[in-house]
C-alpha cells in the first residue's frame, strides 16, 4: 500500500478534476437517441482536448485488451460496457458513464449512472440509494479507520433500501497504475480490515443491482450483466484519505473542497448524517 507524498498528491489532484471534467461533460451529452459508440468518441475528443489519455483503452485482463475510452454500461450491464454504434440510448434507460484518466504519470477514476431522459420511479431510487451509499462509504476513508468502515458505511444503507449490492467487483488503490492495494469491497464489518493511512488514493464504487447480485460475463468478454436482467448502478470517486476528512480529488467544477461538496450533496440526497468535519 503506497501512501502518496506532496507531489504525488497534488498530481493525483490535477488528474482527479480533469477525470471530474471528462465525466461531467459526458453526462451532459446523454439523451435519447445518441449512441454509446458517439458517446465513447466524445470522451476520447474531451480527454485529447485536456491533454489526457484514457487509462481503459489498453487495460489489460488475461489477454484481453479494452477497446474504449470509457466503459459505457446500459441497463442491466453494470460494468465494463463497450460503447457500439448499434447501441441507441431510449427514454427511460440508464447509462453508467466511467472515466478513468492519465495525467503526468497518475489516473483518476469516477463514474456515474444518469438518467436517459424519464425513468421510472423504482430505476430513480436505485440510482439515487447507490449514490447515497457512495457517500455513506466515503465520508468513512479517514486516516486510521479500517477498510471494513467505508465497505459497511456503502452495504446497510443498500442493504436497508432493499437493494442488491455486487460482490463480483469492488473498488481499490490507484496511483500510478489504475489498480492498487488495498481492495475496498463494498460489503464487509466495520472495523475489520487493513487499516487506511493518510496519503492513501482510494476508488469507492458501489454497484448496485435492484434485485439479486448475481453477474454474468457478455460475450464480449469484458461487460458484466446483471443476472436479473433489471438496471443496475455505479458510482465512483477517487479520494485521499486524510486526518479530519477525505479530499475527494473527482470534483465536479466548481468546487474545491470536499467537506462543501459532501455537505450539499448529502443534503440534496435527504441524508441525515452528522458529519465530523
Ligand atoms: N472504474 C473501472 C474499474 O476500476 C474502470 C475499468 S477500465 C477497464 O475497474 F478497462 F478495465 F474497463
Ligand atoms: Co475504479
């Protein structure tokens, strides 16, 4: 486990809002009627513009190579997705857009799951419980608390909610490559696991099936499906673990501070926390 120093900090904080960016512009374009394969092409377009490189296209798993810029993920896909030109995004879908971007030698990684256009009330609440139970995760990567609180903090709130939390996929340390030590899984006790340390860069991700968390492999090697063939959710940022809070470094624009953005966003997801920071 590498905690990072000064500079690596600050780097992971200038990848972290270009990430934030590429994500926050992507999200914009998603309406019924684009493809998926356009929206890739978008992302690979705003990552050159920032002077960027996707950390996906080239990944390797086995002797698989990613194709894409970005995983693209409809409706019962929940990771992974390849954006494909016969993929038409319909009113009442939901797209998971994940972005994960290298800049001076280090990545930043964040996802979302939006709406495309109306969704149901059901498909609105998943969406709305998976990005809960983010923060409910995060607000917990604090300097000396353990793994086990932020992957508890993530699994009662979905737990309680009534939805399926995945098992298959869980999030990690990121630096300089994309996958790292330690593990964060999104199930697990509160006060187990191996302890986080200030300078630690994290991934939280819940993924959030509605109703059992059983996956499968597509085809295509590479998208996960979920085994109950109903919507299912990601989101993801990327964070330094600090002393009083964590410094969320996937900002969208405009903020610069993650206790500002953790308060509003609690508040505008009906969270009744009491925050220490
Ligand atoms: N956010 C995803 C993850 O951490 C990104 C995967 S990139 C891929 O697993 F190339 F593996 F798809
Ligand atoms: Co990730």
């Amino acid at each position: 486990m590498i905690c990072k120093n000064f500079k690596e900090k600050e780097r992971m904080r200038k990848v972290g809002r270009s990430a934030a960016e590429v994500l926050d512009r992507l999200c914009e374009l998603v309406k019924p009627g684009m493809s998926t394969w356009e929206i890739d092409e978008a992302g690979g377009e705003i990552m050159e513009e920032l002077g960027v490189k996707s950390a996906c296209k080239g990944y390797r798993s086995g002797h698989r190579i990613f194709p894409s810029h970005t995983c693209l993920s409809v409706n019962e896909e929940v990771v992974h997705g390849i954006g494909i030109k016969e993929c038409i995004l319909q009113e009442g879908d939901v797209l998971s857009v994940d972005v994960c971007v290298k800049q001076d030698g280090f990545i930043g990684d964040n996802c979302r799951t939006v709406p495309v256009g109306e969704v149901t009330a059901e498909v609105a609440r998943l969406l709305r419980v998976t990005e809960q139970s983010l923060y409910l995760g995060l607000i917990n990567a604090l300097h000396k608390n353990r793994v086990g609180d932020i992957s508890s903090g993530v699994q009662q709130h979905v737990r309680d909610q009534g939805f399926a939390i995945i098992t298959n996929f869980v999030g990690h340390g990121v630096g300089r490559t994309l996958h790292e030590d330690p593990q964060i899984p999104n199930f697990g006790k509160a006060g187990t696991g191996p302890q986080l340390r200030k300078g630690m860069a994290i991934c939280v991700e819940p993924m959030v099936n509605t109703k059992n968390p059983g996956i499968r492999m597509a085809k295509d090697g590479w998208t996960a499906l979920a085994e109950d063939k109903l919507p299912s959710a990601h989101f993801e940022h990327t964070l330094l673990v600090d002393v009083g809070t964590p410094e969320i470094v996937t900002l969208p624009p405009g903020y610069h501070h993650a206790t500002k953005f953790l308060k509003e966003k609690l508040e505008q997801l009906d969270l009744e926390v009491e925050l220490d920071f």
